[in-house]
C-alpha cells in the first residue's frame, strides 16, 4: 500500500506531504490540487512502464503518455517553485511503501517531455507498478455504439483505459472470471461472475438495467446493450449506449475496476460520481469500500456528499473499518495548498467539519430556513 506521497516543485504543489490510507478521498474546491496528487502517481507509473524508472543514463519522467499529458517541463515545474539547490530547478516525487521511501529527482528543462532524473529509488517493487493498476479520470468516454478491442492493453494488460475506453472489451474476456472476494459480492447476483456481478450492481445504482456485451465479428469493436425492464411491462430491447443516458456509460467502468480489485491493486478514481443521480453515487461509494476491504487501495477524488456519506455508511455498518479511511480536504492559502484530516469513527461520524468541507447543504438549508 502506498503510505504517502511527497512532492516537491511540482504543479499545485510547492511542497506538499500527502497521507494516504486504504482508501482515501480527496476533496476540496475547485483548481486545489486534488488531481495533482494522481497525477504524480500516474507520472510515475507511466514512466515506469516504458522503462525509463530503470536507472540507466536516459532515466527520467515521461511528462507526455498513456496515463497522463502534462505537457512540458514549463508546464509542469511549480510556478514559484523553492530551489533546491544544484543544477537548477528540481522536481521530486517520493511515494512511502512499507515504512521504505522512494524517491525521483528530475532536473527541470523547460522545453522537454522527458525531465531527466538526477536522483532516484532503486526498489521498485512498489505496488503502483504492480497489477491491477486502474486510473479513470473525470472525462469518460462519453456513450458509444461500440468501443476498441485491444487485446494488448484490455485482455493482457487488464487495464480499462484512462477513459474506460477498454472496459467493455475488459468485460466481454473476462466475464466468467470469478471475483476474487466474498466482499464484493451482490446478493442478488447470479452467480460470482464478473459479468453477473457488474449487472447486479449496475441494477443497484440503476434500477432495472442489464448489461450484453459482444463482438462485432469481422471488426476491432466491440459492442454493448442495455436493457431497462420497466416494472409490470414486458421484457424490453435491447438499447444502444447512446439512447440510454449518460450515467450509465461513466459508471461501468467505475463498478468493473472495483469488481476486478484484487489484493495490492491501486486504483485512482477521479470524479467517480459523474453523471449518476444521487442513490446510485451513494451505492457507487459503498462498492468503491467493499474493493477497499477486498485488499485494494483506492485514491478517490470526489465533490460528492454521496460519495462520503457511502464510505460513512459502509463504515458503520462494518464492511470496512474506520481506520482505512484518509479524508483529505484540500485548502487553498496564500502561501501554498493546506491539507486537512478529519477522522470518521465507527459509528459513521466524522471528527472535524472545516469550512467548505461538504457543508454547502447546511449552509443552503440555513438560509433557507433563515
Ligand atoms: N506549474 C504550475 N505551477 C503552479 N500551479 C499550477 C501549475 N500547474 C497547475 N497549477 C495549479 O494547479 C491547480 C489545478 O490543480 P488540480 O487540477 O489538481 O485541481 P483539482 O483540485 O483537481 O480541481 P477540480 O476540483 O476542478 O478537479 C490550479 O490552481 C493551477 O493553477
Ligand atoms: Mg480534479
């Protein structure tokens, strides 16, 4: 499990030390560096994936990838960054795995996509570049008729894409896996398939839907249908993804990444709530818990009452302890980002409520009542 991040001189952040639990929800306004925090995590994994984290003389971090586009070194250097001394402006990520820091150190260069490390870990058995590893962002694919079948990246490499692109191909493979937990186990499902799993859940946050995925035969694409029974009419047809809404296409692969957690896995969710109508983000949230008891870590970036209010919930009624739990509320000053933690016990109830910390519903129901 990753323990904590570090950064230093890098985007939001000038300095900043992130602890991270099981599962830890990042919230806060707008432009706070919530994403910033998955963005270095993303930056490492992806310059570990293309051989760059190796050690070798053309080490460096890959600004520009399949995880993240954060353009050049200008982009990226904090605007008044705190110089460390050496060769000019550095950027440091370190993560905390298991007591054990690693850290990168990558020389600034204002037009490059690939900042050279001066410094960095050697071990990298770390489990943000173990298996498992998923990052949805905020921007899902949007609904589609039909969606890429890459054997490479959804059946090889399990990864559902940084927009869930790959999730339906992830799904039609991998639809008679069997989950790995008991804890995230829908009681109504058939059975403990993946594919009935993820229609069971799909259900809970969207009553009556049902999931059909399949190939497109002499094509790359692949195809899925949703069918909306409708209480005491008959069965209906199936529906193309862009006739039925757009929740239903940003959660899928939200509810995937969670069914297919597996021990050690890390999974980065922006916005997770996107699109859902309010019952389905709580639902949404208490299946992001059950991943977490599951033995996957969770960094969860959310604007969503729900979204908490599920994790509360999943805490109070036991299905994972309060103790997992990092809120992390992000507030802006002057001199720089201040992070806030304030503790949910086991009845549910949270420690501190600092302003601006989900509190816009009293502060409305307030006047309101006024
Ligand atoms: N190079 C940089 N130097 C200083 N600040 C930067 C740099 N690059 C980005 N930022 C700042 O980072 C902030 C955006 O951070 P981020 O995208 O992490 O916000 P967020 O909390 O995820 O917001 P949202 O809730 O809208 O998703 C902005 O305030 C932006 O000015
Ligand atoms: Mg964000």
């Amino acid at each position: 499990m990753i323990e904590r991040l570090d950064v230093v001189n890098f985007k939001a952040f000038a300095s900043a030390s992130v602890p991270l639990g099981r599962f830890t929800l990042l919230s806060g306004l707008n432009s706070a560096g919530k994403s910033t925090v998955l963005q270095a995590l993303a930056l490492l994994r992806q310059s570990h994936a293309a051989g760059l984290l190796d050690g070798g003389s053309g080490s460096g971090l890959l600004l520009n990838g399949e995880l993240v586009e954060l353009g050049t070194g200008r982009d990226v250097l904090h605007e008044n960054h705190v110089d460390t001394g050496g060769e000019g402006p550095q950027i440091t990520l370190s993560v905390t795995e298991k007591g054990t820091v690693s850290s990168w150190t990558a020389l600034y260069g204002q037009e490059s996509d690939i900042l050279h490390l001066q410094k960095q870990a050697t071990d990298e058995s770390l489990s943000l570049f173990g298996p498992g590893f998923q990052y949805l962002k905020a921007d899902r694919l949007a609904p589609s008729v039909t969606y890429p079948r890459s054997h490479e990246i959804a059946v090889r490499r399990g990864f559902l894409g940084c927009r869930g692109e790959h999730t339906v191909n992830f799904l039609r493979h991998r639809q008679d896996d069997r989950l790995t937990s008991s804890c995230l186990q829908h009681p109504d499902a058939l059975s403990m398939s993946l594919l009935d799993q993820t229609d069971a859940w799909m259900r809970e946050i969207c009553p009556g839907v049902n999931l059909q995925a399949a190939t497109i035969e002499g094509t790359d694409l692949v195809r899925l249908g949703y069918r909306i029974d409708v209480a005491g009419l008959p069965t209906a047809l199936s529906h193309r993804p862009t006739n039925v809404g757009f929740g239903l296409s940003y959660v899928l692969p939200i509810v995937v990444a969670c069914l297919s957690a597996t021990p050690g896995s890390v999974i980065l969710l922006e916005n997770p709530e996107a699109h859902l109508h309010p019952r389905g983000q709580t639902v949404m949230a208490t299946l992001a818990a059950a991943a977490v008891a599951a033995g996957a870590q969770l960094i969860v970036e959310s604007h969503s009452d729900h979204v908490l209010n599920g994790l509360r919930l999943a805490v109070k009624h036991g299905k994972l302890d309060g103790s997992a739990v990092r809120l992390l509320y992000f507030q802006r000053e002057h001199d720089g980002v201040n992070i806030i933690n304030p503790v949910i016990g086991s009845d549910g109830m949270i420690s501190e409520w600092p302003p601006g910390f989900f509190d816009e519903w009293e502060n409305s129901l307030d006047q309101l009542l006024g």
